[in-house]
C-alpha cells in the first residue's frame, strides 16, 4: 500500500487564525475559551465558549472574499483553513481541482448555524431564505467543490465528534489504495444556538471553563473552528515539508447508548487497539496521546480506563480542548495538526485547568510545557455520540 504523508496544513480556532498564531498560544498556554461575541444566543451570559474572536464580515476581508448567497459561518471557517492548507503544500489550481485528488471533509451542524432561519422556514414563517439549501451538514463542502472546481471524489462524514477524524481515515485509505493520488481532508463547524441548545438540554456544558480530567469536572465547553491537512501518497511529495505520516486507524462503535461511552470503554479499546496495529507498532512506542478529553465526567473517566486497558504505563497525555473548547466534527482534525505539531518542534503542551487530577489511574496529564523531545508517534483519539470511536496514529518521517 502506498505510504500517506502530510504535506500541507490550515487551521483557524479560538486560539489563531493559522497553524502559526495557533502554535503559538499553545506555548504560551493561551486559552481561547471565553464569553463569546458574536453568537447569539441567551446562554452567552450563562457559559463560556472557545469562539473565534473575529466578524464573520471581518473573516470574510482577511480571506479575500465575498459574501455570497446562503453563506454561513461555518462555510467562512472552512475556506479559510482549506485556503491556508492548500497554500502550505503548494498545490495548484489544476491539482487541487483534479480527479486524482480527493476532499473528504467533515460537519455535525453545518448551516444548521443560521438557526432563526431555519426555525422561520421549518415552520413556514415568511418567505423561503437564502439559507434554505445550506442546512444540511455537506453544504459547506459543495461550496469549496463549487469555488474550486473540484472534480475529484468528495464527501461530507457525519459522525459527531469523531467526523474529522474519520475523514483523514478515508482520504489515507483513498491514497493507500490507489484511487487518489492526494486528499485534502478535514472539518469545520461554527457555533451554534442549534448545538447550544442541544447540548444544554443534555445538562453537560459547564458554566467555567472545561477542566478535562480534573476530578471535579462538570462538562464541556463547546468551540468553534476549521482545519484541513493536504495528505499525499509518496511517489508525490517530491521536496515538499512533510510534516508527519498518517501511519495507523482505527474505528469502532460500542453501541452503548446515544450520547455516551461505555464504562468499560469497548468501543475505546477497539479504536486504539486498531490504530495501533495498522500503524505495525506496540503500545510501548507511542510516545504521546492527545486525548479526546472533553471534560465530562462519563467521558474522561471511559477514556482514561481505556487508556489504562491498552497500557502497562500510561505515555504522556493531555485534551487541548482546555484551549479550544470542544469543535466538535472539526476535533479531529484540529488535533491532528496539534499533534503534527508535537512531532515536528519535538514539544508538548501544558495541560490546563486541571488542579486535581483524575486520581483512580494514577497518571496526571502534561502539567507543564516540555521541549527537546524526540517524539516519534502518537496517538489521538475522537470520540462521538453513538458510540461512534476513531483514533489515528501520526509518526514523524
């Protein structure tokens, strides 16, 4: 099978506009978790949120484009990280738009962002907006096809949290089997009063900042955010920078309940277990997890016991969702590049707002900034509603 390499990435969350300014907060244990700005919504005053902190008017200027009809948030996140991820590899017009190059790109509330409006034309109130054909979670990928002239396979993946991660899976199977010479893969999601609302009716957001497997958590923070990595069989890397391989996969579903892991974290277990064995390696050589981590008490506690299941000495981990704030389907993806990150500068980032560590497993998260490592693979995990669990292995080349 043809080796996958990582040639290329774009990112925009809470805590920077780019891969640059985003490293740069993680040095400096930087938070983007905050009161948010620009979202409507009554909860604004009742909990913090990992918002990107710009006008979607101003994002709209800083990446040279126009607003045009039906354009959401969420698709003004997506050009701008697939924009930046594009650029970074070096990839032409004709290549990006070319058959043997496939997009595979992610959502859970995609135009669903514009909220009222889909409320007005759910219940027929008014005139049918300009936003009607932007509700499904695909819209802001038929736009990038649209804009670019993409000719390639493209799809949108919807698995919850766990989407993004799942769709860097399918763009290396893609490339590995030969039916794409390159995939630009990835997600993007804006806040919403439809995913505020949803997560609040599930009492599981919490009205500080999440401390992710601190003993005394109380739910997640929700974020919003885009990223993208540019992914290339070998015969095509030429000179490029290659950050990284995506080496191993994994992906399982615990059918346990629908907005919840098992305690005994099967599906976790599995998508570990898998990832690590595509990636032909032992537990022993991961060398660091970025953790899915959302900062509930089900969930830090299942991953964790998971963890705990697969290795005789838990390696050094943490969730940078303590930074951005869960972004949901764009998760994966986001952390993917954290995590190329980690094996490309050889650091790893402090943990935050984690004062009293989960104390049942014995091993505290990454409490302080380190450098000068030589950080081989790792390991990250994505987990979504459904019992939906997908974890990558990404190693240095």
């Amino acid at each position: 099978m043809n080796r996958v390499f990582v040639t290329g990435m774009g990112v925009i969350s809470s805590i920077g506009s780019n891969v640059e300014e985003n490293r740069t907060s993680l040095l400096s244990a930087k938070t983007g978790i905050g009161k948010a700005s620009f979202m409507q919504s009554r909860y604004v005053e009742q909990f913090p949120f990992g918002e990107v902190p710009y006008s979607s008017e101003h994002l709209l200027n800083s990446g040279g484009m126009k607003l045009e009809k039906g354009m959401t948030r969420t698709d003004i996140l997506a050009t701008l990280a697939f924009q930046e991820a594009c650029t970074d590899a070096s990839l032409t017009t004709a290549q990006i738009a070319a058959y043997d190059t496939a997009f595979m790109s992610a959502s859970t509330v995609g135009g669903m962002s514009m909220t009222d409006e889909l409320y007005k034309d759910g219940n027929h109130l008014g005139p049918p907006s300009e936003y009607l054909s932007s509700y499904i979670c695909g819209a802001h990928t038929l736009k990038l096809v649209k804009r670019y002239g993409m000719k390639g396979l493209s799809s949108t993946i919807n698995t919850a949290c766990s989407s993004s991660a799942n769709a860097i899976m399918m763009g290396s199977k893609l490339i590995q089997s030969g039916r794409a010479k390159r995939a630009i893969v990835g997600g993007a999601e804006g806040l919403a009063k439809f995913t505020v609302n949803g997560f609040n009716a599930l009492r599981i957001l919490s009205a500080n900042p999440c401390t992710p497997f601190d003993e005394n958590r109380t739910g997640l923070t929700l974020g919003e955010g885009a990223a993208y990595l540019v992914l290339e069989d070998e015969t095509s890397v030429g000179d490029k920078t290659v950050y990284g391989e995506i080496s191993g996969y994994g992906n399982s579903n615990d059918a346990f309940h629908p907005s919840s892991i098992s305690d005994e974290a099967i599906g976790i277990i599995a998508s570990i277990k898998e990832a690590i064995r595509t990636a032909g390696l032992s537990p022993t050589q991961i060398d660091y997890i970025n953790a899915h981590g959302t900062g509930t008490v089900n969930n830090d506690y299942s991953e964790l016991y998971g963890i705990s299941q697969i290795f005789d000495t838990i390696p050094a981990y943490q969730s940078t969702k303590s930074y951005t704030g869960h972004t949901l389907a764009a998760a994966g993806v986001i952390e993917a590049i954290f995590s190329l990150l980690s094996i490309q500068y050889g650091e790893l980032y402090q943990s935050l707002n984690c004062p009293n560590p989960i104390e049942k497993f014995d091993a505290a998260p990454i409490l302080s900034y380190r450098n000068q490592l030589n950080i081989q693979h790792v390991l990250s995990n994505s987990f979504g509603f459904g019992g939906n669990c997908s974890s990558l292995v990404l190693s240095k080349v």
